[in-house]
C-alpha cells in the first residue's frame, strides 16, 4: 500500500528558491524518491491541480500531499484541506483517508467506541483476485503481515471479553471471526503469510 | 398476565421473547413493538471522489457506471431506477415519506448539486432501495416490516456481492469500506429497528433507554432519522459504530442483545399501564379511533398521534376489527407528500388537512364497515380470561358506517 507521512516544514523548491508546498515520494522498483517543489514547479510539472489523481503504474506508485505553508493538510487527490473536512464532516476521495490518517485516526476512535481497524467483510471479488495473486495483493485487501496479526490478536480479544462477560452468542460470532480471519491468513495454499 | 399485545394468538409468551408472532401475521415478529427493521450499506466506487467533493461531470460518471449494474444484478423480480433530478420535489418527498431515500437525496444540503442523484427501487415489494450520489457513491438499504435484522441483512449482502462483482469498491484494509463520512467507515453497515414505545414514553423510562443505548453505542432518534422529532412515539435505534466490530457482531449485539431488552421493557410497562387502568387506556384508543372517524381537517402530527395511540390500542387487543398493516399504512399515506401525490397536484396546507381527514374517515370507515366480525364488536379482547364489564358507549362510533359520498384521496372535491 501506498503510504503517506507528511511534515510540515518550510523547505525550498528543489528548482527554485520558492517555499516547497508540494512533497513527492515516488517509490520506482523499491526505490524511495521525494521531491519538494513550490505551487508553481509542481503545477508545471502536472502534479497538482483540482483532479490530479494519485498514479499508479507498473512497479511505480506516486504519493502526492500538499502543504500550503503554515496553514494546513491538503490532499493531493482531490485538493480537500483538513481544515475544511473539519469545517463539514465530509471527506472528499478515498486518498483523503490516507493524507489525513494520522489526524483522522483519534476522530474516528472517539466517534466509534475505541475502533480504529477495520474487522469484518472484504469485497468478495477482490479478496478471491488477491488470493490468486501474489503478496502485494493480498497486503493490498487484507493488510500487511503486522496489520493481519493486529486484527486476529484484537479479535482474540475480543473473544475473551465476551467470554468473561458470559455473552456466549457474541462468542460464538467471533469465533466464527477469528476462524475465517486465520484460514484467510493461511491464504489458499494454506500457507501462513 | 397477557396484555393481548402479546398477540390474540400467545398467551404466557415471556415479554422478551421475540419469536413471539406479534398482532398481525402480515407485520412481522414482535410488530406489537417493532414496525420494521432496517439495514444499510456506504459503499463508494474505487477511482472516482466522494459525491460531495466531485463536479457534475463525475457525478453523472458514476451514475453511467452504476445504472447498468445495478439494473443488471436483477435484485427483485423488477427495478425501477428514478432519476431524482427530473422529478418533482413532491415526488421527492414522497419517497421520503417511504423512507426509500433520505431527506438528503431528495433535497440535498444548502448549495448542494442535485447533479447526478438517482435511486433504484426493488419491486413490487418496494423492501429494497439503492441510493446513487448521496453522501456516499452508493447507499444500499432493505427494509422490512417487525423484527428481522437476519432478513434484511441477507437481503442487503447479497446486493453488495452482486453488484461487487461487476464495481471496484474504496475499500483499504486498515479503514475498511471507505465512506464520505468517517462516522460510516468500516462496515459501512447501520442497522435500525423502528420501535414504538408509547409506554416507555407514558412511564417517562424513555430517558433510561436512550442512556442505556448511547452507553452501547447506539443512538435513539425520531422516525425520520437524524434531526427529526419522534412524534407518535416512533423511535429509531441504530448502531453509531462502523469500524472495529464485524457486521456479524453488530447484527448480534442488536438482534439478540439490545433489541430484545428493548422489546421487553416496552411490553412491561404496557402490561403496568393496562393493569392500572384497562378502561382508561381503552378509552384513549377508541377516542382515537373517533377523532379519526370524524375530523374535518387534520395535521400530520395530530393524525400520527392519533394512529399511535389506534396501534397501542391494536397491540393491546383492545380494538379488534382493526389491523396493524392498515395503521402503518395510513402512517405514510397520510404524510403531505402522499395526500398530494393521491390527489395528483399541491396542496395548500388548509387543503392538506382537509383531504388527510377525508382519507383517514374513509379508509378507516371502510376497515370497520368490511373487516369487523360482529360478535368482536360487542365484546373487545373477548380472548382475555379477564371478565370485562358491558360494552359502553365508547365503542358506538365504530358502529357506524362509513358517511356515504365521503371524499376519497383520489377524487379532488377537496379544496
């Protein structure tokens, strides 16, 4: 997956003396690039504007965030600041969840009683293309190795607390959970990733 | 003691107990609380921004992209797709009224583009809707009359699959089914359960409730969602949390755990209030029934009110000769979009009024005149052990026959 880590610093252009408001990281067959350039080099360059999509390409992903200097978090995909997601809940692509996750994660803690992971379905169609397909794809529908054992230790969890609470119908639901949470680690060839 | 809320059919059945077949087989499990359950699902196409933050051009986008897909998944025996930018409000509202699509999608926010709205409604049942460009690029919802979140949850997956088959969902492991919202993130899911609790009100425990709810992460609204008052004593339970709990937990928690509590409560102090005044509550249901019978002109919320109170009075078994698909019926039909629609043009309110009261006299005339068993009008909730004293006046009004040349909704001599 694509991710994002922005600071906000005042760093010049890296073609001009210009304040850099735009950071690239372009990762090229593992390599990590990060270019800083002000509004109008990256703008020259196609990088920005309203509609800028980020791009993925063969062995290439392109992670775009915008800082407007001392004011805030932009999202280079669909231009939303964080300061107006704030203002109207809304936020405006699915990029957004990425530029903004760091502020995003407390928000969404509070508003769902402490859940920040997602636990449950999968689309259906992409799961089955990513368990014919190689470890980049799976990561891509259920995570990283790290983020999978995070989702069964929480589901574990989970399963005890019903446990000590004496819900034994919500247990059993986890179980069944957990269960399909494991064997979709074991992946189709059965092997744990 | 069996309230005969209970159903005519139960007796001794435990107030909690769900699977208790309700008042009426034609409204669902435990419809002497439940009206209906409910689910729906925020999902947004992969590639495309959020409704609110795409020009018109993308909007239209994922309307060509949608309408094919959804049309083709055949969901029900038939689909009707409304293009929600070329109806009119009155149309809008009527779906509303329905509650097949939000207050939001059918006026959208100050400011806010119509551009590109649509919703498909399963037929003929009318059970299932999907929304196009609300606040999410998709909105599935099923609905279903008393308590069957199982059922609407089944319905609603099987939607998603299909139509998953042929969209890319915004979906990322760590968030889940991304949404415009972060309140929907996750799941995506918000289950609902459409309660009526005049007792709870009456016992003033309503307030218990909803604590009990928001510790739990519920919420507790009025009937028509967020912001809107519960007149009638209709209330809406739903989840608040999305993302760190599986649909299957959420579903758990609501359908076995919270729900039925709920459900048993309510029925708990309807049992109270009849053991402490059977005649009393009996009277405020048939006046109900006469007010109806015999109003003039009629607000939206004083005929709400009054069929609250001929629902309790049907849950309670105290008003045979009526039935529970009728009342919820009437719930909607007498909404202002729906007495405008019946009529086939606006209404001023004066009008409103004047033509709810006529719908609501002729349908409930015509309920009393062909459905009431004659030996049922002497003797109300004759099933009971408990001996009643002769029938008083207070149930002459259903005696009488509809008024002949009673204006219809359909007939327009209204105004």
């Amino acid at each position: 997956m694509p991710n994002a880590r922005y600071e906000v610093s005042l760093v010049k252009c890296d073609l001009c003396d210009a304040e850099a408001t735009v950071h690239e990281t372009q990762i090229v067959n593992g390599q990590v690039r990060v270019r800083r350039l002000c509004e109008r080099h990256a703008a020259e360059l196609g990088l920005t504007g309203v509609g800028s999509e980020p791009v993925s390409g063969a062995g290439s992903t392109v992670v775009l965030s915008m800082n407007k200097p001392g004011t805030t978090l932009r999202c280079g995909s669909c231009g939303l600041s964080y300061a107006a997601f704030r203002q109207n809940g809304l936020l405006g692509c699915s990029n957004c969840y990425e530029v903004f996750e760091d502020k995003l994660t407390p928000l969404i803690e509070r508003a769902h009683q402490g859940g920040t992971h997602h636990i449950g379905k999968t689309p259906v169609r992409m799961l089955a293309a990513a368990q014919g397909g190689d470890v980049q794809a799976v990561e891509r529908v259920l995570g990283s190795a790290r983020e999978r054992a995070e989702r069964i230790a929480l589901l574990r969890k989970q399963l005890e607390d019903a446990l000590a609470n004496e819900q034994y119908e919500r247990a059993a639901t986890l179980r069944d959970e957990l269960r399909r949470s494991e064997a979709e680690e074991a992946g189709p060839e059965g092997e744990p990733a | 003691m069996n309230t005969g809320g209970l159903g005519p059919s139960g007796g001794g059945n435990a107030p909690g107990d769900v699977r208790n077949g309700g008042v009426d087989p034609d409204s669902g499990r435990a419809s002497d609380v439940v009206v209906s359950s409910r689910v729906r699902l925020a999902r947004n196409l992969a590639g495309f921004r959020f409704p609110n933050r795409a020009p018109a051009s993308e909007r239209t986008a994922v309307v060509v992209k949608l309408k094919p897909i959804v049309l083709g998944a055949r969901l029900s025996a038939q689909t009707e797709w409304v293009d929600l930018t070329s109806t009119t409000p009155m149309h809008r509202m009527s779906l509303v009224e329905e509650r097949l699509i939000s207050r939001h999608h059918a006026m959208g926010k100050a400011g806010e583009p119509m551009h590109g709205r649509a919703v498909a409604i399963g037929l003929p049942d009318r059970r299932l809707s999907i929304m196009i460009n609300e606040e999410d690029h998709l909105r599935l919802q099923a609905i279903r009359p008393g308590f069957d979140l199982s059922g609407v949850v089944e319905e609603i997956e099987h939607a998603d699959d299909a139509i998953e088959q042929k969209a890319d969902y915004a979906f990322s492991p760590r968030f889940g089914y991304l949404s415009a919202c972060p309140t929907n993130v996750g799941t995506g899911v918000r289950l609902s359960v459409m309660l009526h609790l005049p007792a709870l009100k009456i016992t003033r425990e309503l307030e218990k409730v909803k604590r009990a709810a928001d510790d739990l992460g519920l919420t507790v609204r009025g009937s028509y969602g967020e912001g809107t008052e519960a007149t009638g004593d209709f209330y809406q339970i739903s989840n608040q949390t999305t993302i760190g709990k599986s649909e299957a937990v959420l579903l758990r928690e609501m359908e076995s755990e919270i729900i039925p509590s709920v459900i048993a409560y309510e029925r708990t102090a309807r049992e109270r209030l009849i053991k402490g005044g059977r005649r009393g509550m009996e009277d405020q249901a048939w006046r109900a029934v006469g007010l109806l019978l015999h109003a003039r002109l009629l607000s939206t919320e004083e005929a709400t009110k009054m069929l609250s109170r001929i629902r309790l009075g049907i849950a309670l078994g105290l008003i045979p000769g009526l039935r529970l698909p009728l009342i919820q019926q009437l719930l909607i039909a007498s909404q202002p979009a729906h007495i405008q629609m019946a009529i086939g043009q606006e209404l001023t309110q004066e009008q409103r009024r004047e033509a709810r009261a006529a719908l609501l006299r002729s349908k409930l005339g015509e309920a009393f005149a062909t459905k009431r068993p004659p030996s049922r009008l002497i003797r109300p909730g004759s099933a009971e052990a408990k001996p009643e004293p002769p029938v008083g006046p207070s149930n002459r009004p259903v005696k009488r026959p509809p008024e002949p040349g009673q204006p219809g909704p359909g007939n327009g001599d209204n105004r």
